[in-house]
C-alpha cells in the first residue's frame, strides 16, 4: 500500500516572521531620502560652500578668487555702514517685537470675546499676514505719500514725509510691518487663550476677582507658551528684515533705514565683493541664532517658573 504525503501550507504567521527581515531591508525612513537629497543640494550645500566663501575675495563671477583669512570680518568691524544697519536691526527689532505682540494680545483678547462678528475680524484682521510683503510695502508708499492731501498726512492733517526723513523713516517701516503680522500674533494668542480652562475664571470670578485680576493671575500665565513662541518669531523675523525695506525705502533715505539684510544684498550684487557679502551673512546668521538661543533659554526657564 502506497502513502500519499499531502502539502503542508505554511500558516500566515509563520510566513510573515519570515518576511520580516526582508521588511528590515526598506526602514519607513527611506521614504525621507528623496526629501533630504533636495534639502541638502538647495541649503545645506549652497550654506557649506557660503561659509567657505566667507574668508575669500570671490566677486561672485568667474573663478578668481584668493583666501583672505579673516580680512573680511575685520573689514565688518571698521565699516560703518554695517555698523549702523546693525543698529537700525536692532532698533525694528525692538520695536516689532513689543508693538507687534502687544497688539497682536489686544487683537485677541478682543475677538476672543463673545461677539456676533468675532468670526469675521478674525479673518480681517489675519488677512494682511497673507499678502506678500512687497505688495505690503507698495501699498503702504502710497499711504506714507508726503502729499498732505491723501493718505495718512490727509487723514491726520499732517505734513510729514515718512519715509522721506531720516528720524521718522525707520519708525514707519517699523508700523508697516506690525499692520502686516499683528494678525500672526493674534492667531497664536488666541490659541493660547482658548486652551485657558473656563473653571478658573468661573472660579476666581467666585473669589471676587476682577477682570484684570483675572487676566494677570489666571490668562498671562497659561499664555507663556504662546508668548514664548511670538516673541522667537517676532525677533528671528526682525532680525532679518529684508523685503519691506528693500521695496519702500532701499535702504534710505541716506543709510537711515538700511539693515543687515539689505546691506550683504547691495555689497553682493552691486558693489561685485561676494565673499565680503557672506561674511556679513554668517555674522547675521550666528548673530540670530545667538538671540534665539538666549531667548528661548530664558522664555522657557520663565514658563516653567510659572
């Protein structure tokens, strides 16, 4: 009698363990791969190679260049120019970030309140945030015209030339770019506000507490989170200012509203030396990121703090 051997099937189980180390073959982060290829070819190369331009002569044409050690950076240190675009940065920087922020908190601490049109004004007043910041600079050329008939001299009855005159210019730069991202600032404190637990103003309106009582013991502090991340926003962005001034005033009148951003500009594409140029971008680019480290050292030491 002859026995008939029958196929055994392998059971599920058994045949995924046994794909299991061809699945360790294709890890989810290569999907990654292609990202980070383009990353690296269009910042962290062009960024590498910046840094290496830094110590050289190169004009930004052709291939003769020489290394100059540290010539460029003692060059920064003595010009004067960059010596004052340097203090006009920081002057708006200054100046965004507190006006910015606390606008941007007044904004929402009202549409946060329970009114019919509070849906609308949060779309009006987030609106500029989405227009493009040269649009935003013409826009608002017209309304710093000198022309005391129209814009802003007509409406207050004034004759000033705000982006005309030295001690006024930078100011208005300044207002342009607080009308633009107040709205951003807005968004993100009112996200703040909204994770504010109801229970607690209920339970300190029981306890007597007025309405600034309640906003400096009970909202300001749950608002750290959301200020901390303004307040890095607000800095990084004033710090490297660049297209408002650029469309408004390029820099003028004179060097009374020229900044970093605008200055490693001119001295790259108009004045030819590229290598001083990134020498002037490096020193920014640590300068900011010096600021930043600071500052969300000392924000985040504060919400915790609290």
């Amino acid at each position: 009698m002859t026995l008939t051997t029958l196929p055994v099937e392998t059971p599920p189980a058994a045949r995924t363990r046994r794909a299991r180390p061809l699945a360790g073959l294709s890890p989810s982060w290569l999907f990654a791969v292609p990202a980070l290829l383009v990353y690296a070819a269009v910042v962290l190369y062009p960024s590498v190679v910046g840094v290496v331009y830094a110590f050289t002569d190169w004009s930004g044409v052709g291939e003769d260049m020489s290394f100059v050690g540290l010539s460029n950076f003692q060059a920064i240190l003595g010009d004067e120019q960059v010596m004052g675009s340097l203090g006009n940065t920081l002057l708006l920087t200054m100046a965004i970030l507190v006006v910015q922020n606390g606008v941007g908190l007044l904004l929402a601490l009202g549409v946060h309140a329970r009114l019919k049109s509070r849906a609308l004004l949060r779309v009006v007043f987030f609106a500029p945030v989405v227009v493009s910041p040269v649009m935003v600079a013409f826009l608002w050329k017209y309304v710093y015209t000198p022309d005391s008939s129209t814009g802003l001299n007509g409406l207050l009855g004034l004759e000033v030339d705000w982006l005309g005159d030295p001690s006024v210019a930078l100011w208005s730069i300044a207002g342009m770019v607080v009308w633009q991202y107040a709205g951003y600032s807005m968004v993100i404190f009112l996200a703040g506000l909204e994770g504010v637990p109801k229970e607690l103003h209920e339970a300190a309106m029981i306890d007597g507490a007025g309405t600034l009582q309640r906003f400096r013991y009970v909202t300001w502090p749950l608002l750290a989170p959301a200020l901390t991340i303004n307040l890095m926003l607000s800095t990084i962005g004033g710090l490297k200012l660049f297209d408002q001034v650029f469309a408004a005033t390029n820099g003028g009148p004179g060097y009374a509203t020229e900044t970093l951003s605008t200055v490693l500009y001119k001295q790259a594409f108009v004045f030819g030396k590229f290598g001083y140029s990134t020498a002037i971008a490096l020193v920014l680019a640590l300068f900011v990121a010096a600021v930043s480290l600071i500052q969300i050292s000392y924000l985040r030491s504060r919400e915790v703090a609290q």
